[in-house]
C-alpha cells in the first residue's frame, strides 16, 4: 500500500545495466517488432495527428510520452521516429516556421533502471528529457498536457496476478502451471477480467493527460481472435518456463505449491478485446488498428540460445521476487540447455498476428 492507501501495482523492471543478462543488451527482438510498426505509426501521424491544433500552444512545447521506456536503447529509437514523423507533419502543412520544442518524458515504473537510461540518452538528441517514474494504470501527468504517448511492448503487463487464480478454493486456482496458456477456462477468464480492468484504468488516465486532438501509439503483444494462446510463440515459452519449474518441483528443490502459487503477470489480448474496451472508455477514436507479424519479419535473427536470453532479460525479475535468484538461474540454465527444443516447438506456431498496433486519437 502507498502513503494514501491505495495499492500499488506490482513492478517487475527489465534487467538494469548492461551486464551479459541486461535488457540494454537484450531487447533486439523488441526492437525489430517495433519496427515492423514504423511505417504504421509514419502514416498515422501523417495522416491523422492535427498539428494545427497545437500551434497556437502558447508555451510552443510538444510533449511526448514514452510509457514503459525500460532502460533504452529502444525507446531512444521510438521517440526518434515519433519526432521525426512529427517534424516532417509539420512541414507539410508548411507551419515550420513554428516548428515547436520538443520535451520527451520516459516513464516506467519506480524500480526501473533510471541511471542506466539517462547515461545512454543521446547526446545529438533534439528533446528535452525528463523522467517520470510511477505506474501507468495510474495517472501520471496534469490534464490535457501531453500531445503523443507511446508504449511499446509494456500494455501487456497487468497491474496484477488475477487473485482467484492463486486462491485453491477457486474454480480458477491454476495448479502446477505459471501462465494460463493450457489451463481451463476459468483461469482465462480470471487473466481476460484482470486485463480488462487494468486497460480501462490506462485508458481513463491517458484520456485526462492528452489534449484534445492528441494521439496515443500503443504496439502491443497480442493473439488473433479466435487462436488458442498455447499456439503462439509467447504461450509456448511460458509453458516451456512453467514445465521445467515443475521438473525442478519434482526434483525436490522447491515445492510444487510454490510454483502453483506462481503466475507471470501479462496478457496477450485479441483485437476484438481491445476494441470493446476502447469504446467502453469513449473517450478515443480509432485511428488505425492493425495485427502485424514480427515474428515472420524478425524470427530469423533469433537461435535457442539468443532467445533464452532475451527471455531472462524480461522476465528474470518476476521469477527471482518469487523463487530467489538460485532457482531462477537453475531454470534459466535447463532452458539454455533445451533451447533447440524451445525453437523447435516455436517454428510449428502460429506467428501471424502476435503483435496489435493501436492509434488512438483523444475526442
């Protein structure tokens, strides 16, 4: 609980530094993802962000939000497109004589890695940079005081672990699983109501921040309507976590109520999901929606090992506040081991459609 009583959300930062385990050094196949959306998000703002809203903005300030930066280099990249893209808006409408200023604000939660990102901003950047930690199920700035927000690859997290699906007298008590890619309806559901929830509080808190006319770009993990989650890449690397946990269970180095007490915090919702809870917010028009595929573009690049390491860089943190860092590194090295048997399960799932991209525009 926090001073005022309300709860604060569970934080699970990317590794800091830049350390062999470090986010900095593994988060290339975020970024490619990302990238996929680069022309999407070029012609969102072309087409529909109204720079001539703002231009009478006394202060000539254009304020950018990136919500859940993690420690760079990423959102450096992201908020180098957004600027650029924003620029050359600009431009074309021929107001560049009042091009504005440009402050960014990297937000993320409080335990984030700030050091590491300040000490890698760049030092060319044409921004002013401030950070903002706290979470974003929560409001985070003053009303109407933000034009753009970004988040990439950060919606997925719940605010949360669903309380049934921990609880052993409930129908949706997940026993002997981490995630509920396999499990039966009602842990689904239990996850579908959490996220539910958690995106309506984003939505509501970024309907007061942005002016009106503002957009918001949101580049998220996602399943296509109607796919089981155990046929996407990410169901399959969580229930490959989740099966060599119990076989450590087994072995007797942890018991199996601690891994029945265990669920990762994230959610791949559908396009259908996303667009219910839009309109229930009403506060938004959707500019574009569209499923992209990263990993038909990026899958290439990623071998056995590559990919254990990017999942350690993300994750590590959830399993270590749970089983302490013995166990995680057992589990982390018997993935490494297996990891062309993770691959292999991998390249036989569906790839196409895992990633949402959202442009919302503020009524």
């Amino acid at each position: 609980m926090s001073s005022n009583g309300t709860t604060v959300p569970e934080a699970y930062p990317m590794n800091g530094g830049d350390g062999a385990y470090s986010y900095t050094k593994n988060s290339n196949c975020q970024r490619a993802a990302a990238n996929v959306s680069k022309s999407l998000l070029d012609d969102a703002i072309a087409e529909k962000l109204d720079v001539e809203d703002f231009s009478c903005n006394p202060s000539n300030a254009f304020r950018i939000a990136d919500l859940g930066c993690s420690v760079g280099p990423n959102t450096f990249f992201s908020v180098q497109n957004i600027l650029e893209a924003v620029k050359h808006k600009y431009q074309s409408q021929r107001i560049s004589s009042q091009m504005p200023e440009f402050q960014v604000f990297f937000s993320d939660h409080v335990a984030n890695d700030f050091n590491t990102l300040f000490a890698s901003l760049p030092p060319e950047r044409q921004y002013f940079a401030a950070g903002v930690p706290g979470s974003f199920h929560g409001q985070l700035f003053p009303k109407s005081s933000l034009h753009f927000v970004h988040s990439s690859y950060a919606a997925h997290w719940l605010s949360k672990v669903p309380e049934q699906v921990v609880d052993k007298n409930s129908p949706a008590w997940n026993k002997g699983k981490i995630y509920y890619t396999t499990s039966p309806d009602e842990v689904v559901d239990a996850y579908a109501a959490q996220f539910g929830k958690d995106m309506a509080a984003f939505l509501e808190a970024r309907a007061k921040e942005l002016v009106v006319g503002g957009m918001m770009v949101i580049i998220m993990q996602a399943i296509p309507n109607g796919t089981p989650p155990s046929r996407i890449p990410n169901g399959i690397m969580f229930d490959f976590l989740g099966s060599t946990l119990m076989e450590i269970a087994k072995e007797g180095l942890i018991s199996e109520g601690e891994v029945d007490s265990f669920n990762i915090p994230t959610y791949n919702t559908t396009p259908k999901e996303m667009m219910e809870v839009i309109e229930r917010n009403g506060c938004f028009s959707i500019a574009r929606i569209e499923s992209t595929s990263p990993w038909l573009k990026a899958g290439h690049m990623i071998n056995g090992p590559g990919l254990t390491m990017q999942l350690r860089a993300g994750m590590e943190g959830v399993f270590k506040a749970h089983f302490g860092t013995e166990i995680t590194d057992q589990m982390f090295d018997r993935v490494y081991e297996k990891s062309g048997e993770l691959i292999q399960k991998i390249e036989s799932s569906c790839k196409e459609g895992t990633q949402l991209f959202l442009a919302l525009k503020r009524k």
